[in-house]
C-alpha cells in the first residue's frame, strides 16, 4: 500500500509521537508503552485516531520498544508475539474504519545494545530478537515495518535481514543527534549509501527524532544529496526538548511545525511527519501547510536556521571529534 499511494502523490504525512503523547494520557516515566496495548487498548486506539483524524497517511504502531531486549526491562519479554500483535491491530482497526487509505507501520526500534566488538550482541542474535517483534506485528495486519531511531549500521542491516525473513516490506530512518552524526559516528550520507545497498531494499529511508526540525533538515539534504532517487523520510521532534522539572517539553509552535513541513518537502522528503513533542494539532498544522504547497527550491543551512532556529547540534568541524549524546526514545 505505501507505495501505491507513493505512486499517486508528492507527500505522505506519518503521524506524530506515541510515547509523548502517552505520557499527556496517563503513561508514567519508567512505564513501558507497549504494555498499554493490553492494559488501555481504547487510549492507544484513541491516540491512532486523533492522528487519522489530523490527516495522517501512515500511523506507527505503539511498539518502539516491544523486542524482548527492552521487555525484558519490565519483565515482559516472555510477551513479545502478544504485545506486537495487540499494537498492529489496534492500528489496523483504526486505518480499517478510515474513510482513505491508511498505511500501518510496525515501529521497530533499536535493541538498545550495543554490538560486537564494542558489545555483545551478534548479527545473528539481532535478527532472531527482531524476527520475533516482526512476526508479532505481522500476525497483527501491519503494512510495513518502520525501522526506526537508529544509530549503527550493523543494527539497521540486522533489523532489514529480519524484516526480509518475516517477509514485509521495511523502511529505515536513523537519530543524528550528535552533531550532524547518529550516536554511533554515522553521517547522513554514510547512513543513505548503506541501507539503499540492502537487498532487497528499504521501500524509504530518512531521519527521525533527534535534536531540533532545523538540525534534521540539515540531516534530510545530506540524503537526499547522495541518493536523489529515493524516497526520504523526516520525522522531526517538535522544536527543541526543554527540561522542564521532572518533564521534558518542546519548543516547537503549530506554526514552526507547520513551516518545517514545507521545508521537509523542499528539501526531497515524500514522508514527512513529527517525532517527539508533536501531537495532532501540530499534525493538522503540518497537513494544512502541505496541502497548499508546491515544493520550491531547494533550501540551504542559513535558510533553515532563518526560518527554524539554530541548530542545536551543529556538525562538527573538521577534524573534531563530535559529542556523543544520550539517545532519545519513545517518538
């Protein structure tokens, strides 16, 4: 169905955050999300459709953390095919009853641990950990599975190796939040020249979470720069994480959203969406921006920034070795 509809239109817009959005219902810090597909099916189910109702084309499934390596953190790794499945089919009821065309993407996110030789995890392992969350979110009805936040090429490989065996078509998209690198030390153009080499291919790839919009962008024309023929992905954060007490709150306003979407399809993304802090009113913002625009020239770094704000992570200069920050989950 993705690329069907790829095949009809310029843009596809994908939904906003799951675990931000959850935390606004209820969801508590050191909860995990997939655990609601059992516990509060109506709120997960609500949460899929307020984002259809904003205009979503692709709603991602509550199971960023649903392999049994981050399970096994709140003993749950022994649910694996239940949990996965329940978060496929609470999408798939909702993009069901859609009076359009819905996409439901399976989201897969990283095992959280780190592979030889810096750690323990093998090839091998990795695809067996992911072949179990994807065959879940298969037997649930899911499209597509959407590799997502990722920062190690090893794991992307291992993720699309699974994805292959289960035998649904993926997408992949990496986190560069360390100045203009993914935590493990790859660049955008790295990251493209890589998974557009799995066979078979991703059906897209891009970016997600991160820092800021503007930071992503930059990561967006870094990619679409080294493969132009491929469909790109931006799912950015809304505006910069604050925190704020015991919480974490975004900058980002219905308008700057709204314009990042009109910069995400200048800068060659077709998949354009939000990550963490974006709720559905910023979705519909972004929606109504990119119903009235035709993509225009392509914007540079000063464009971005005018328009977006600094970039919160700028690339390092040559020769400096970038900070490496904490990665951040839960789109």
């Amino acid at each position: 169905m993705l690329t069907k509809l790829l095949q009809s239109r310029d843009w596809l817009l994908a939904d906003g955050a799951t675990g931000t959005n959850l935390f606004a219902m209820g969801l508590t810090s050191g909860e995990a999300p997939e655990l609601w597909n059992e516990q509060h099916p109506d709120r997960i189910r609500r949460l899929h459709q307020d984002f259809v109702d904003a205009g979503a084309d692709i709603i991602l499934t509550n199971s960023f953390g649903g392999t049994s390596r981050r399970l096994m953190l709140h003993n749950a790794h022994t649910r694996v095919g239940t949990l996965n499945r329940l978060a496929g089919q609470h999408a798939r009821t909702v993009a069901d009853a859609a009076d359009r065309p819905v996409v439901v993407a399976g989201s897969v996110g990283p095992t959280g641990d780190l592979f030889a030789p810096l750690g323990s995890l093998t090839e091998a392992e990795a695809v067996e950990v992911f072949v179990e969350q994807m065959e879940g979110l298969k037997a649930g009805g899911v499209d597509v599975l959407w590799i997502e936040t990722m920062s190690a090429v090893e794991e992307m490989r291992a993720a699309a190796l699974a994805a292959t065996k289960v035998g649904l078509p993926y997408t992949v998209t990496a986190s560069f939040d360390t100045a203009g690198r993914t935590m493990m030390g790859i660049t955008p153009d790295a990251m493209a020249r890589a998974t557009t080499g799995f066979v078979p291919a991703p059906h897209g790839i891009g970016c997600n979470c991160g820092v800021g919009a503007s930071d992503l962008l930059v990561s967006v024309l870094g990619i679409t720069a080294t493969v132009p023929d491929t469909v790109v992905i931006a799912k950015a954060n809304c505006g910069i994480p604050q925190v704020r007490g015991g919480s974490i709150d975004y900058s980002g306003t219905l308008d700057l959203m709204a314009d990042y979407a009109r910069l995400a399809c200048d800068s060659g993304a077709r998949i354009i969406g939000g990550c963490c802090g974006t709720s559905p009113a910023h979705l519909l913002a972004m929606r109504r921006a990119l119903h009235t625009h035709q993509r225009g020239a392509r914007p540079d770094t000063a464009t971005l920034v005018a328009r977006l704000g600094a970039l919160a992570a700028p690339p390092a200069k040559d020769g400096a070795a970038p900070r490496r920050n904490r990665r951040r989950e839960g789109a």
